[in-house]
C-alpha cells in the first residue's frame, strides 16, 4: 500500500438497515468491506422500523469501522488514508445520521478531507469493480426504494431520464411477498420460487405518459386480486407461477423501458445495478438486450448489489478526483436525488 500513488477512501454506509464500514483504493479495489445487516431484527415487522433500524446503526457502527480499519492494514489514518465518505441521501433519517456523523468525526479527528455521497451513486459506481465505465453510458438502478433510468454523459453526471411513480421494483417484491405470505425481504424466495413455477399469467405493465417512466402498484394490486379471488372462491392457485409471473412482469417492465432509453440515446455502454440487480432473470433480460444492441454491460456484482460501504468508496473516489469535498456541517438530506433531464 503506497499512500502516495493511491487514493485510499474510508467510506461509510447506513441509509438503510445495514451499517457497513469499508476502506477502498483507487474507486476499484477493495481492501476492506464490512456490513452488519439487521434482517432478523425487521423480519417480524415485514419491512424495516426507522427507530430500529437507528439504534441498530448506533451499536454497530463503531464495531464495523474498526473491522474494516483493521482488515485494509490501516494504522495510522491520517498517513494511509486519502479521504473519508459517508451516505448524505436518500434514505432513514435517523439510519443516515449515523453513518454521516461517524464519517466526519473521524476526518475531523484525523484531518482528512470529507466526502458527502449520493446512494444512487454508489450503487451506480459498483460496477467499477468490475471495470471501468466508458461514457456516454446509460444506468439502470433498481433497488427497494428506487428504480431509475440515468443518463450519464460524462464521468460522475447522472441525470434522471426515467422513475418509478409508485413503488419500486424493490418494494413490489416485499409487498407481493407479503401477499404469498414471505418473509422480509422476499426478493430471493420469490426468484426462488419462480424457478419452480411457469409464467402462465397475464400480469399487467404499466404505460405511463413518459415513455421512460416505472409503475409498479398496478402491477402489485394486481397480484392481490388474483390471490384474494382465488382464496375467497376456494380455488386453488400455484404460488410459484404467481411468483414467476409476477417477476417476468417485473423484468419485462424495466427492460422494455430500458430499450427505449437506449434506441433515443445510443449509449456505450450499459450499468445495472441496485439490490434489485441481484435478481437473476432480470440480469439475463439485461444480458440479452446488451447482445441484441452490441452495447457492453457492467453488472454490479451480486455481493455488492445490497447496500454496502464499498460501493460508496467507489463513488466517493470519482468526488475526490474533482475535489469535490463537502463541509463538516452538513446535514443529511433524506429525499435526496439527482436532477431530471
């Protein structure tokens, strides 16, 4: 490790309900990447509790820091380290709080300059770890709270062409997961479940006014109904083809809205991620629509589509190219977002 050719970023995650510490070098190469999720503690509650979810924040936050220190070989911050970054937005307010002040008390104490990071971002930046983004690049971020279609003519530009309206693709599977009676998150069982089942039924995909917009509560009331008729008639349904034609829906929604993007905009290359993006079928639709229009695609890595401090390393270091630091006052700022084309 050279502190003097390499930019070494402390970065810090906890929008959400995992809290995650990880030390990055050059925006692609992780020395350290160390989450605490809290599932089993929201299970219960069939999605996550904002008073929960802070506290959680509060008991772990110093555990995974130390942990990621330790692992990446750092001794002495204020030598070995370049910068530290923290989640600002969107997200918990409570759960952004801690990660945002852990980040600036610690490049207040060891003098390093402070990195304020956009969540969407470093789900984007991810894909960094695989290889390196050639612009003019068209992102695909599908994640619990989001789903958007950003257009990113340069490096570290993100411009929303296309959003949800409603719930995201994220939220559409919890609350269909609820409906088959899963447990939180149900992302992974209903992917698991679809691969027993067949997509028999005619789920419906929204069109809405703007041709790059998402809609998924239709989509969501429509399996509902589905399953409450069959139940009040007494009829028996296969949950796994409820499950496989509820996610086809979802694939196909996100991928036919995506070909649009890329026909009127003709992008480099292509970036998918977002938790979402960890979803199987929806990255062989990927796969496939990146062969069909000879564009490169980067996927985030599965390890790393959930929320994870690595991926705000990676974002954090395309701000300390431009020296784009942020004062130690800053506040969080929950409905953060990037701006509309």
């Amino acid at each position: 490790m050279n502190e003097k050719t390499d930019d070494i970023i402390l970065a810090f995650e906890s929008s959400a309900d995992e809290t995650s510490a990880a030390v990055v070098k050059n925006g692609n190469t992780i020395l350290s990447n160390v989450v605490a999720t809290q599932i089993a503690s929201h299970q219960r509650f069939g999605g996550i509790v904002p008073e929960v979810a802070s506290r959680h924040h509060l008991e772990w936050i110093n555990r995974v820091t130390e942990e990621a220190l330790t692992k990446a070989g750092i001794n002495d911050p204020e030598r070995q380290l370049s910068a530290v970054a923290a989640t600002y937005g969107p997200g918990l307010v409570g759960s952004l709080l801690v990660g945002l002040m852990a980040g600036k008390t610690f490049a207040m104490v060891h003098h390093l300059p402070f990195i304020a990071v956009n969540h969407l971002a470093g789900h984007i930046s991810a894909a960094n770890f695989v290889k390196a983004t050639v612009y003019p690049a068209l992102a695909i971020m599908v994640s619990g709270g989001h789903t958007e279609l950003l257009w990113m003519e340069k490096e570290n530009t993100f411009q929303i062409i296309g959003t949800t309206l409603d719930d995201a693709a994220g939220e559409a599977f919890d609350k269909v997961g609820r409906i088959l009676g899963l447990k939180y998150p149900a992302g992974k069982e209903i992917q698991e479940m679809a691969g027993h089942g067949k997509a028999l039924i005619k789920f419906p995909i929204a069109h809405t006014e703007d041709d790059f917009d998402f809609s998924f509560s239709g989509l969501k009331s429509s399996v509902l109904n589905y399953v409450h008729h069959h139940e009040q008639v007494s009829e028996e349904f296969n949950r796994n083809d409820v499950a496989a034609s509820f996610q086809k829906a979802v694939v196909e929604a996100i991928t036919e809205k995506s070909r649009l993007a890329i026909e009127k905009f003709q992008p480099k290359q292509l970036l998918l991620g977002g938790g979402v993006a960890a979803n199987l079928a929806l990255r062989t639709a990927f796969e496939n629509l990146s062969k069909e229009y000879k564009i490169e695609l980067t996927e985030a890595p599965i390890k790393l589509s959930g929320d994870n401090a690595a991926m705000i390393g990676a974002a954090a270091y395309l701000n300390y190219k431009q020296r784009l630091f942020a004062p130690l006052d800053l506040n969080v700022d929950p409905s953060l977002n990037f701006a509309r084309m």
